[in-house]
C-alpha cells in the first residue's frame, strides 16, 4: 500500500461528525417538542353536500 490510500479528508470526516452532531441535537429537541406539544392524529374533514339554495 502506498502512503496516498491512507490518507483521510479531514475536512470531509469533520463534515461528517458536524452533521451526525447536527442530526443527534435535532432529533433531540424533536422528541422533547413532541412529549410537550404532542401532535395529533390527523381529523377526517367530512364531505359536506353542497348546500341547496
């Protein structure tokens, strides 16, 4: 093996571990945003008739 296949972008690894770190703290405040505001299902709207006049 030759020295080049052991070399690492260093800035695309921290790119990386930025992003994960990213995505874990908003994953995070999601879950603590759904326990106090829990969002509920979805209400059917009913199809009205359309009203005679």
């Amino acid at each position: 093996m030759s020295q080049e296949d052991k070399l690492i972008d260093l800035s695309a690894e921290r790119a990386k571990r930025v992003h994960d770190l990213n995505e874990k703290r908003l994953n995070e405040v999601r879950q603590a945003f759904e326990q106090a505001m829990p969002l509920g299902k979805p209400k059917k709207k009913p199809k009205n008739k359309p009203k005679k006049r």
